[in-house]
C-alpha cells in the first residue's frame, strides 16, 4: 500500500521519469495529459483496478470520473485477445525484442533518497518504451478492425526505424557474474555459521545477511545490478542450499550429496506459506 513512487513516459524518440515521493498532488500538467481526450493516445500495460486505486490512493485521483477511457489501450488486452503470453518480457520475447527485466530491480527500492540507480533508470525508461513498441508489433501481428486502431498502426510505422535504431543488445553477463561471485560468499557463510557452537547444524537467514563478506557482496551487486539475499534467491540455488523453519524463523543450511532433490524440507505442522517467507525477509 506505498504510494506512487515513480511514474514513467515514453514517446518514439525519449522517455521520461518523474519521481512522485512523497507528493500528495498530482502536477497539472500531468493530471491534464491523464485526462486529456482521444486527440493523445495513452499506451498501458496491465492496467487494472488496483492501479487504479493507487492512483486515488497517492494522488486523489479518480480514474473512473477524470479518464476517458477510450484513450487508453492497453497492450496486455491486445495481446490475450491474440493468445499472445501478456507479459511484458514474455511478450517481448514473443516478437524476438531485445527486452533486459531483471526481476531484483523491479523489486527494488523506487523511493530511495540517495536517487535511482543506473539500473532502475534504464529498467523504467525501458518499461515504458517497450510498451509503446510492443504496441505496433501486437497490431501487426494482428490488425484491428477499428479506424483508430489502423490510425494508431499507421502512425507507429512512421516511427517505427527511428524506434528500433534506439535499441541496443543486451545481456545479462554482469548480473550472471555478480550472482555467482554472491552465491558462493552465501555458500561460505552458511557453512561457517552452521558449524558454530549451538548452531544445530544450520543458521538463519538474518545471520546470513549480517555475515561481514556477504554484506560486503551484497554492496558490490549494486554497482551493476541489486541482488538481495532472501527466500528468492535460496530457491534459486536449492542445488546448494536447503531452507527451511523451525521455531517460526527461516533457516538454511548446505545441501548434502544424500539429500532429496526437493526443492525446500519443512519441519514442523505450522510452516509458513512461501510467501509469507519472502515477508520475513
């Protein structure tokens, strides 16, 4: 329930970021774009009650009363209407588009003081760009029979060499490096602190992160790309790490040779929910 803390814009050739932490109004000129009619076509991605809502939420906005809703396409609708998946990396790998959404800067922390990183800057201008390229190829995939639909098609194509001449390769071999190099100072920590006196053979994941070297991994990561040691990221590596409870915390250990090939071991019959574990973190 945290309000807006960034709203992002694109158009062919720019995209624009406006950080809205801790406003309680919405700026006019961005409340006159929102409601503007159907001369300015506003191009959305899943865009559902609960935006809506926290659009009231943040700014005292009422969507249903200052919209016109006919202005807005939304680009997940289009896709389910063509069995197309609706995800925004998933359907930019549909159409073969060089779209890098790494999942830790999308969680990340969007209203930190110090200002958004290099990376959450490119992952929000790339949001809102894609969303307006995504548009196109959807309508090209399959056209719409409407007159503004083909309006829009046409319109798209005109900036469509201008919009695929911005777009660059991408991989993620600085996110693979750094998550490795982390993974195996994670590995070194559990081992050490589940060999300590009283540890019973195992330690938690609060001890993890307060372990001086992963701390000190953990800040290496948010020169290239935030990778957060939590439930997520033991999962991702269940081939060395078995977590668990026991007396309501999340606990870890190192993976042995004769351990199941499940992917968590829960003791107790009160075991949270995964997602209440990603809380607890």
């Amino acid at each position: 329930n945290n309000p807006i803390a960034l709203m992002q814009f694109a158009c062919w050739d720019s995209a624009f970021l406006l950080r809205t932490t801790g406003c309680e109004e919405m700026p006019s000129w961005l409340r006159e774009f929102l409601e503007s009619g159907d001369d300015i076509v506003k191009v959305t991605a899943s865009f559902d009650v609960a935006d809506q809502r926290k659009l009231h939420g943040s700014f005292s906005w009422d969507w249903d009363s200052k919209a016109t809703t006919s202005s807005y396409v939304d680009i997940a609708e289009l896709a389910v209407e063509r069995d197309i998946p609706y995800g925004m990396l998933k359907m930019a790998n549909f159409f073969d588009i060089p779209m890098l959404k790494l999942k830790a800067v999308g969680s990340s922390n969007w209203a930190r003081e110090a200002g958004l990183t290099t990376q959450q800057r490119d992952y929000a201008a790339d949001d809102a760009f894609f969303q307006l390229f995504m548009l196109g190829k959807l309508l090209e995939h399959r056209p719409a029979e409407t007159s503004a639909a083909q309006d829009i098609l046409q319109s798209w194509r005109v900036t469509r060499s201008a919009m695929e001449e911005s777009m660059r390769m991408v991989d993620n071999s600085a996110y693979r490096t750094s998550f490795f190099e982390l993974r195996e100072v994670v590995r070194h920590a559990v081992d050490v602190l589940s060999k300590a006196l009283g540890s019973g053979g195992c330690t938690n994941i609060n001890d993890v992160n307060r372990f001086k070297a992963v701390q000190k991994a953990v800040l290496a990561t948010q020169r290239t790309c935030p990778i957060p040691v939590n439930a997520h990221f033991l999962r991702q590596n269940s081939d060395s790490f078995v977590i668990f409870f026991r007396d309501g915390q999340l606990r870890v250990r190192l993976r042995l040779p004769d351990d199941s090939d499940e992917e968590d071991v829960e003791e107790g019959p009160e075991a949270p929910s995964e997602e209440d574990a990603v809380k607890l973190v």
